[in-house]
C-alpha cells in the first residue's frame, strides 16, 4: 500500500505541478504527497488545478480500455489492461481533490450569497447591478 501511494502520490502532485506551470503559475510547497495551491487563484483555475491529475488518470484508463476492445493481440491486450488498472487506481486517488473542488464552489456560493444580502445594489465594474 504504500509503493502504491508513493508512486501514484508523486505522479498525482507532479501533475498538479504541471496544471500550475500551464496557467503560468507555481506551487507554493511541493512534497510527495501534497502540493500547496496559491490561494488567489480565480475559481476557474482553481478547478483547472485540481481536478487535471484525475482528467489524466482517467483518460490513461479510457485509452487501457479502448485498447482492450480493439486488442489484436494477447500482447496488446495485457499492455492495455495494465493501462486501465494504472489510470483507474489514479483517477480513484483523485476523490479528495474533487471534494476540495466542491468545497471551495460552496465557499464562492456562500460568499455570493453574503455580498448579495449584504449590498443588493452594489455595481458591476461594468455599470450594471448585481441585484438583476
């Protein structure tokens, strides 16, 4: 169990890694098993971030099953099941990331919610009111 959350941790955070370097940021820490996400990301590309290790992982089990199916081969076959095995077990390793997701779209509502009660009539920068 712990060969399995070593190596499915470090490429889980490494992908998290490379989610920030793609929207041209960087972790704030970085261990084997948890990266720190800079907390005034935007909603958006908060999400972008955490949910990308699973994506990859389930992409990797979709292309394992899809080669199961067209396998012509018993050689193709067992590379393609590893591949599902692999992206499955990773892809099931990313449910605590899509509680965090679901965390923080609560905390965002929650605050949408306070502003509106608080300030129904506040502008948009654009002019407009957030009432309607």
């Amino acid at each position: 169990m712990n060969l399995l959350r070593l190596l499915f941790g470090a490429l889980h955070e490494g992908l998290h890694v490379l989610a920030l370097w793609l929207i041209g940021r960087r972790p704030e820490r970085v261990t084997i098993s948890h990266v720190d996400i800079p907390g005034d990301l935007s909603t958006g590309r908060y999400v972008f971030v955490a949910i990308f290790p699973t994506v990859v992982f389930l992409l990797i089990a979709a292309f394992g099953l899809v080669g199961m199916a067209s396998a012509s081969s018993i050689m193709q076959f067992g590379v393609a099941l590893v591949m599902a095995i692999i992206g499955s077990i990773g892809a099931v390793g990313g449910l605590g990331d899509l509680h965090l997701i679901t965390l923080r779209l609560a905390q965002d509502a929650e605050l949408a919610q306070h502003a509106k009660r608080v300030d129904p009539d506040r502008q948009h920068p654009d002019g407009q009111s957030k009432s309607g």
